[in-house]
C-alpha cells in the first residue's frame, strides 16, 4: 500500500516541478562501418544505426506514458567518427556527417553525436581530417554534434589541437553567421572527456563500449529548487550542512526515475543498459533553471560571491545521492552551468552578475566547463584557443572533466543578444578580456606535459 | 474450522481492539488476517477468523455484542467462501490512478464506473474531500490492477473523458515508478 504522501509528492515533482528523463542516449558502434570506400561506410553506418534504433523513439514514449515520466529526448551516440572514418579525406568526412544527420532524422532522434577525435596526445591523419571538416558539416547539418578530446590528465593538453580548434570554432561561427554561429553550439572541446556521456554536444561512444547501449540522463533542477524552498520555508533556520543532505535526498529521488526507466527500455529494445547520469541539466523553460538553486540558497544571483562555494555543496549533495540510487552512475554527474540554455543564468550574464572569469572559476567545482558561452565576434582564434587551454588545464591538474562550448557571434558584440533556438536557448554576449591582442603563448604549440599526479601506477 | 469475516464499525477510541480480540480469544477464534481504517473520527475494521467447530456465528455475534455494547460499535457476520486464490489474476499490472479537482456529488461513483466498466480491480481506495475549489483539498488515489489483456490506452482514454465532465485533473502511472522513487 502506498501513502497518499508518497504519491502526492511524486506528482508534484511530475507536474509541477519539471521531473523528467531528459534523454534516452542509445549508444552505437560503428567500428565495423570502417572501410577506404566512402559509400561503403555510408551504406553500413545508415543500415547499422536503423537496425538498432528504428523502435528506439516508440519504446521511450511507451514506457515514458506507463510512467506518467516523458522522456523528453532521444538521442543517438556513435564511435569517434575520425577512427571509424580514418582512412577518409575531409571532404569524405562531410559526407559521413551527411549521412548521420540523415538516418537521425530517420529514425526520428533530436541530436547523433559522435563526430568526434581524441587528439591529447597528438593528431592522426584521419583525426586532422574530421577537424577539418567540421565547420562545412556542422553547418551542414541539423542533428550532428561533434566533439573533440584535446586534453587528459595522464595525457597532458596537446595545445597544437588546442590553437586547431580556437580557427575551427571561428570558421564554424562564420559559416553559419546568420544563425549566430549555430554551429558552434554542437561543437565541444574537452579534457577528459567521458566515454558514456548521454547529453549533447559531447556525447559519444567509447572505444571499450559493447555494440549498443542505453545511457539515461535524468535531470531535476527544478525539483531541487522546489524541495530547497519548502525546506526553508517551513524552518528558516535549516543550516548548509542540512541543506546538502536535502538536495542529497531529493537527487537520489529523481536519478531513480533515471534507473527504473532507462532498465525497462534497455530491457524492451534487448539492448544492455549502459549508465545513468544524473546531472542538473537546465532547460530555457521557467521552473527548470539551475540558476534558480542559487537564489534558493540565498544568494542575489548565480555569479555573485558565494557562487562558488554554493556549487560545490550542491554538486557534490547531488553526486552522493545519486550514486546511491543507481547501480551504475556515469557520463557527467553533476551540474551543469549552460548559460544559454538557462533563463536565469543567462539573465544573470545580461545584468552582469556571472563573468566570464567567475564562469572559468566555478567550472573547477562543476561538471561541465564553459558551456553555450556566447562571446563577442571579434574574439581572436588566438583567444579563443586561449579560453580553451584554460579551461583544460583545470581539468588536466584537477582529474575531472571540463569542456568549453564557445560560440563567437558573427558581428556582435558584448551586450547584445544571441539566439539559438529550441533547447539551445539564447543569450547575452558576454565581454572576454583581451579579446583581440595577438596571444604568443598558445602559439608556441607542442604538448604542455601530463602533471605529476598522473603518474599514479 | 469454519471461515468468517467480521465487520466492526463504530465511534473511535482506544480500546476496541483489544476488546475485540479479547473476546474473540475467549470464544477459542483464531484471527488469521485484519484490517482497520480510521475515517475522519470512525473506525471501521475487518476480521478473517476462523471459529472452532462448536461455535455457530450467533453465538458469536451475541458474544461480541454484549461486551462491545458500551462501546456502541455495529457488528456484522458474514461466511467466508472458500477460494484457492484472490480475485487477482496474475496477468495484472498494478497502476495508480490520482484525481485532483473541485469538490461536488458523484466524483467516486464516476471514476469508479470507468474501473468497473473495463473489469480493472480496485486493491485500494485513498479518497480525503476537504471541500470547496481548491483542487489539493479533494484528492482521489485509486490503486488498480489492470489486466494485462485490456486495451489501456482504450481506459486511460476514457478515464480522462471522464475526468474532463467532472473538472478533474487526472493522472495514471505504473505503480512502480512511486515505489521506485520513495522507497530504497
């Protein structure tokens, strides 16, 4: 028998405070598509990803209704592209972007990641080449999303990729200036990155990853914002320590949703169940927002002193609770600071709360790094790759993931506003320091070494 | 030994338990299963017991109603039929189906008729009316098995027909997912 508690209060996380499965990830291995014949790799990839995913979109809403919990994406995660396709030229390279954009659509998912290199310790011909080719296929494109490695911590930061990427990002933010440099949004750099990661843009399947699997990211911000506010409300006097096994709890509740889900559909499409990962990740909608958890913590606004030490209770209160409510917890696991795609975190960049620098701080406690950044045009490929080499080393020198997903907005400015749409939300510019100086430092290249504390064995 | 099932409702207060299962311990019964509610300020609670050979059920009630007189509670007596197993079949799916909405005449009877119309089995009924318009004051938690061999997007379909001629916000999900997300 259950107690009218326990489903009053299931409802209201349902109805009121934005519970849901933000992605079912179906991860597919490409490895046996690799050929020197381009349209034998198309052929393969098209009919191999079909095979697999052609009942992915019907089952998640099935069991998404049996549930009464939508299952608000679906999504598909393939190998590195630059090793399925090494032995093809970048021109090839488009076309195979071409091709998952095209079966994505086929099988009705919103987003195919996995064009994507792992380049920390050095760039193979085939890695160049998808490199190169990902502004033409990105702008391309709709649902492909790309993502290169440049970095880990027992690896160090290969800064010749890094300088790659900050022309890369330029040149994709020029092609698709009309858009706001749209492309750019499906395009992340990382160090460390995960090989299970269910949310995009930086979702790919690892190289010791099986055939198939099913990776869940859950997501909840709104129900840890709601749980904080009644918290207080019925005793103000709650102190931090209280707070974070409050959010602990309430995260485990929401990764469970995770869990029961992502098992039944794995079950139903026979596919083995990968990880859950049980990050807050915001969306543009009201009551969704990350953000909010500041100001329910008792700060004026995400950004302003005390942001940091905020994060890290509640990235941590959340990555306890939900390691305990799954068997397998994986991919990113923690907040996500998107400013795009977060009303109140990119009101807080428009009133000039949330820097830049403050943003590069926070990452050092958070999951996912300078995310959906969107920064004047005219910031320098040399800058850019700057920001970049930045960000890496916190996640090289502190063994965690950190990303950028940076997007140089073709003729704006600091202040103005850049609109992505849907998911990917909009944003003010925000005003990068030194933005077009010439930057000797990134160009001298070469590979800024792995850090002492890798030498673990 | 012979089955029966015995109803006690009355005004509630402490002791009519242990009155109860006094007597029934001195009339030699055996109590195999129970179940007690408080609704508002009464009680009701059901009794499985099972009476020995030489003890007829008059015997029994009038046993219960001279001691349980004070008490005022109203006793009833009924045969319990013989049945291998439940009326649960095991090709059901437990769901729970929740109702929120203004309060008026005819909530119950009306998402009670759909359950029964489609042969889904109430297992158990929460229902707290606190009156007037706001909907978190009338809340309706029906737990349902479903037969597996039902059309349940015909029933959900249904349901929230008739949810919408009664004002109800109405919601059905897996029983799981509440097991799921509240309990380790």
């Amino acid at each position: 028998m259950l107690t009218d508690r326990e489903i009053i209060s299931t409802l209201e996380m349902l109805e009121n405070e934005h519970l849901d499965v933000r992605t079912v990830t179906l991860g597919i291995n490409l490895f046996e598509c690799a050929s020197h014949d381009p349209q034998k790799v198309k052929n393969k990839i098209f009919s191999r990803i079909t095979h697999f995913a052609k009942n992915l979109v019907a089952v998640c809403n099935r069991i998404g209704e049996k549930y009464g919990i939508p299952v608000v994406n679906k999504r598909i995660a393939v190998s590195p592209i630059a090793v399925v396709g090494a032995a093809l030229s970048s021109s090839q390279m488009v076309d195979i972007a071409k091709t998952l954009d095209a079966v994505a659509e086929e099988v009705n998912v919103d987003f195919i990641g996995g064009f994507s290199a792992l380049v920390q310790k050095g760039i193979a011909r085939g890695d160049r080449a998808l490199i190169e080719a990902i502004p033409q296929a990105l702008t391309a494109t709709e649902r492909v999303c790309a993502s290169i490695n440049v970095a880990s911590t027992r690896a160090g930061i290969n800064m010749d990729a890094v300088l790659l990427m900050g022309h890369t990002i330029k040149q994709a933010a020029k092609l698709t200036a009309e858009k706001d440099g749209l492309a750019c949004a499906k395009l992340c750099v990382f160090a460390n990155i995960p090989e299970d990661i269910p949310f995009m843009a930086g979702a790919y399947l690892g190289i010791g990853e099986a055939d198939a699997v099913i990776n869940m990211g859950v997501s909840g911000p709104g129900v840890v914002k709601m749980a904080i506010d009644r918290a207080l409300e019925a005793n103000p006097d709650l102190d931090l320590g209280q707070i974070s096994e409050l959010i602990k709890k309430t995260a485990y509740k929401v990764t469970r949703v995770g869990e029961l889900i992502g098992r039944e559909v794995a079950d139903s499409l026979k596919i083995p169940f990968g990880v859950v990962d049980l990050s807050l990740a915001p969306t543009p909608n009201v009551g969704d927002s990350v953000g909010e958890i500041f100001q329910s913590l008792g700060l004026l606004s995400i950004g302003v002193p005390g942001t940091t030490a905020a994060l890290a209770l509640l990235n941590d209160a959340v990555k306890k609770g939900g390691a305990f409510a799954s068997s397998r917890v994986g991919g990113l696991s923690g907040a996500f600071i998107p400013v795009s795609e977060d009303l109140n975190i990119s009101e807080a960049v428009r009133k000039g709360y949330l820097s830049l620098d403050k943003l590069e701080a926070i990452t050092s406690v958070c999951s996912v790094g300078l995310d959906m950044v969107a920064i004047p045009g005219d910031t320098s490929a040399e800058t850019i790759a700057a920001i970049i080499a930045d960000e890496m080393a916190i996640g090289v020198i502190n063994n965690k993931t950190t990303a950028t997903r940076l997007i140089p907005v073709p003729g704006k400015k600091a202040g103005d506003s850049a609109y992505f749409g849907g998911l990917l939300g909009q944003s003010t510019i925000i005003p990068v320091n030194n933005a077009q100086e010439p930057n000797r430092f990134v160009r001298h290249g070469g590979l800024i070494p792995a850090p002492i504390q890798s030498l673990t064995n | 030994m012979n089955k029966v099932i015995l109803s006690v409702l009355g005004h509630d207060r402490p002791g009519i338990v242990a009155a109860i299962a006094n007597i029934l311990f001195e009339c030699s019964c055996n109590i195999e299963s129970v179940s007690q509610t408080i609704l508002k300020t009464e009680f009701s609670g059901s009794f499985i017991i099972s009476m020995p050979p030489d003890l007829t059920q008059e015997e029994l009630r009038q046993a219960l109603n001279e001691d349980l007189a004070a008490m005022n509670m109203h006793i009833h007596i009924e045969s319990v039929l013989k049945q291998k197993t439940g009326l649960v079949s095991s090709n059901a799916e437990p769901f729970v189906i929740t109702t929120k909405g203004p309060d008026r005449k005819g909530l119950v009877a009306g998402i009670s008729a759909i359950i029964a119309r489609y042969g889904v089995n109430i297992t158990n009924l929460q229902a707290v009316f606190k009156g007037g318009d706001e909907p978190g004051n009338n809340i309706m938690i029906y737990e349902v098995d479903i037969p597996v061999d039902i059309d349940r997007k015909d029933f959900s379909r249904a349901l929230r027909a008739k949810a919408k001629i009664l004002a109800l916000s109405i919601s059905i999900q897996h029983r799981n997912i509440f097991e799921t997300i509240n309990r380790i």
